[in-house]
C-alpha cells in the first residue's frame, strides 16, 4: 500500500498519487509522453534503459514490468543501456571517458535525450519509491 491515498486525479496509479497537485501531475504526465515516444532515441531503446534504471531505482511499481530483454539489444541500445549503469554506479558525476564512448555511436540530440531520459526517470522511480508504489496485481 502507498504510503498516501490516491487522490481522484489520474489513470494510473502512479498519476494519482502526483494528482493531489493536478498542475504537477499535468507537467509530469506531459513530459513522460514526451519523453518516452519515438524521438532521436526508439521507443524500445528507451524502454530498455527505463528497465535497466527500475532495477536500481527501488519502485516496485516499475521492476514489476520486467528486467532489461538482451535480445532486443543493438548497439545503441547496448551503449545507451551501459550508460545507463554507469549513471547508476556514479549518481551523475559520470567521468569524461564515458562520453568520450558515447560519442563513437551518439550524436548530441541523441545524448541530450538520453540523459534528458535518464534523468527524469529516476525521478519518477525515485518518486514511486518514496511513495512505496506496489505493482498492480491482476485479480481473476
């Protein structure tokens, strides 16, 4: 159980608990469709990298649809995917080497997207964290 009630606001249970503060869950609820379409970076490659920080994050909510699938692993994905750990390993103070390797397969819209992505993510898994957000079970 979350650790406040769900406000009326919201269709999943992750924007209920934002739509206590409707403008806020508006302001998130847009920037994650922005975020997570199609953009410079595939949808899949980001939902690899989605999945790579869930494991890390500690929201349950988010672990609970699955751990990163290898087989849908190109290089980029593979690159984006180890940028991802790393960013996890060092909480952001990601030294130069590492963007040195990512730009051998990133262009700056890609990488800006990336850490844009990144970034607000972990914001979102560190809020269904904090909130002790449970994944939804499927009652038969």
């Amino acid at each position: 159980m979350a650790r406040i009630n769900e406000s009326n606001n919201g269709n999943t249970p992750f924007q209920r608990l934002l739509g206590h503060h409707d403008e806020v869950m508006q302001g998130w609820t847009q920037l994650s469709h922005v975020l997570e379409a199609e953009g410079k970076l595939s949808v899949e490659l980001k939902e690899q990298v989605r999945r790579t920080l869930a494991q890390c994050n500690g929201c349950e909510y988010c672990k609970a649809k699955g751990k990163p699938d290898r087989d849908k692993f190109d290089e980029k994905t593979s690159i984006a995917v180890g940028f991802a750990e790393v960013f996890l390993k060092h909480k952001g103070n990601i030294p130069k080497s590492i963007f040195e390797v990512l730009y051998e397969y990133l262009n700056e819209e890609e990488i800006s997207e990336l850490c844009a992505f990144i970034s607000f993510t972990t914001a979102s898994q560190y809020f269904g964290a904090m909130m002790k957000l449970e994944p939804v079970t499927q009652s038969s």
